[in-house]
C-alpha cells in the first residue's frame, strides 16, 4: 500500500485541497483521530454528491442505539460484547456481503451502503468498527489480500470477525483457510497480512477500491475525483499524482497531464516507470505543440 505513513506532511509546492473537497479534508487531517465513518460518508459524494447526510447519519444513530441496547455492558465478556454487536448488525439489521456487489461504485459508499445494507467487506469493517466505538469495545480492521476484516483488540487467543459474511467469528487459522480460499491458493497467510491498519491506509483502501471501479466502468471524471481525494489524504504520496495524470490524459485534458506527471516525476525521480512516464509527457508535449 503505497501511504507514506511515516513521511513529513508537507506538500507538493502551491497544493490546495478543491474547494469541494474541504470538509474531506478537514476529517482526515487528524492522523489518530480521524472519524472513519464521516471519511467515508464523504467519500460517497464523488457517486451522488446530494445524498441526504443527516438521513445517513441518522441510520448511523438508529444503529448505535440498538447496539448499546443490546450491550452486555463493559464489565462483560468482550468476545460477548462482540457476538451481541455481531448479532445486531448482522442478524436484526441484516448487513452482510454479496459477491456481485463487488466491483460497483455503490458498494463503496457508504450512505448507499446504509441503504442497502451491503457493500464492500472494507465499508461493512468500518461499520462494525463505528459501532464499536459507540460502546467502547476496541475492535481494529485487519487488511488481508482480497478481504478486510476485524480483530477484537485486546483478547488471546486473537479473534476475529468476517463484516461480509455476517460477522462470522474466526481464529488464525480460519483467516488462513479464507486467504486460501479467496486467493484460490495462491497466497498463503503473512504475520504482516495480520496487523492492524490505520485509519488513514482504510481510507486509503477504500479509494482505491472506488477509483478501480470507476476505471472499469469507464468513468474517468470520478475516477479523477477519488484521486483528488486520495491526493488530499496523502499529499506527499507521489502514485496519486501519477494516476491523476495517467487519468487526465485519457480524458484528453492534456494540460492537466503534463502538470501532474510532472509532478509526479520530481517526487519520485527513480520511480520504476520513471522512464516511460518520461516517454508519455514527450509524446504530450509533442501533442500539445502540435494543436498550438
């Protein structure tokens, strides 16, 4: 996951977050306090930028309340307290995975998500994670290829539960067994697949996510718009630049291209693709020149 989580903050020279991307930016610019939940709901505005806010938030209310309802209480068995919110979420208010959601922009926003009560396994983790915090209990999202997960903080042997198949509680080994089975055994298990993530390499997944889905369904004008996000959430981060620029040309603003490729190269000017980067912008400006 190319964030630079222990890179400085400062900026490429002159940026500035877009104007439509101000409220994104103040949420995340908090590195440990980050509200994952309101990043989220944000980054739904690139699918449906007038989607009622307060009606998601008050979905997001109406679930902690019957999460906290249904609590044992701190004092109890966390692994309880797991199963009970488990049981809330997934049993009563019936969020859980679908496989052919994966891939839509839907699935990745999360006001739509509330509505739907299905997304991607990254947006049901965060979900789960909210309401956990509405109760205290610690739970961390665990990024394994192909499937985000949680882990419930704090308790030996670790346990861990699985959003998109409605929570189902796992151990080690049952999160191997599902490496193994959605890499189709290609991969075997990491000790670093199972560390906890950041807030902000979440958020970072979970644009990534939505700028490969508008890729693939060919809207370039929102994949470019998740870029700006990925850009104001880790200015310092060369890729994003890069792919803006990448992004930028296929949608024939060439001067856009230029600047950000340019960019690009003079963050990261032994970057692998460096040299083809520097074969695009010759073409471009070749390009440019030609239409003066």
């Amino acid at each position: 996951m190319p964030v630079h989580e222990n890179l400085p903050p400062p900026s490429p020279p002159d940026f500035k977050p877009p104007d439509s991307l101000t409220r994104f930016a103040g949420l995340v610019a908090d590195h440990t306090e980050m509200p994952l939940a309101e990043a989220a709901l944000e980054i739904g505005r690139v699918e449906d930028p007038d989607f009622d806010h307060d009606m998601a938030q008050g979905r997001l209310d109406d679930l902690r309340e019957m999460v906290r309802a249904a609590d044992p209480g701190e004092s109890a068995d966390p692994v309880r307290r797991l199963e009970s919110l488990r049981h809330v979420l997934a049993e009563d208010a019936g969020f859980s995975g679908h496989p052919q959601e994966l891939g839509r922009p839907a699935a990745s926003c999360l006001h739509l998500v509330l509505q739907r009560q299905t997304g991607l396994p990254i947006l049901l983790s965060i979900l789960y994670m909210e309401m956990a915090r509405s109760i205290g209990l610690p739970l961390k999202g665990i990024g394994l290829p192909g499937r985000f997960i949680v882990r419930l903080d704090g308790v030996l042997p670790p346990v861990f539960a699985d959003p998109f198949d409605q929570g189902i509680f796992l151990d080690e080994g049952g999160c191997a067994a599902l490496l193994d089975e959605i890499s189709g055994g290609n991969l075997q298990m990491q000790p670093e697949y199972m560390h906890p993530w950041s807030k902000r390499r979440i958020i970072w997944r979970l644009l990534n996510n939505l700028k490969v889905a508008y890729v693939e369904a060919q809207d370039l004008r929102r994949a470019r718009q998740v870029v700006d996000h990925q850009i104001t959430l880790q200015p310092a981060a060369p890729e994003p630049w890069r792919d803006r620029g990448l992004l930028a040309y296929r949608s024939l603003l060439f001067g856009q291209a230029v600047g950000d490729l340019e960019t690009y190269l003079e963050m990261a000017p032994r970057a692998e693709d460096g040299a083809a980067i520097r074969l695009q912008l010759k073409s471009l400006r070749r390009l440019i020149g030609s239409m003066n």
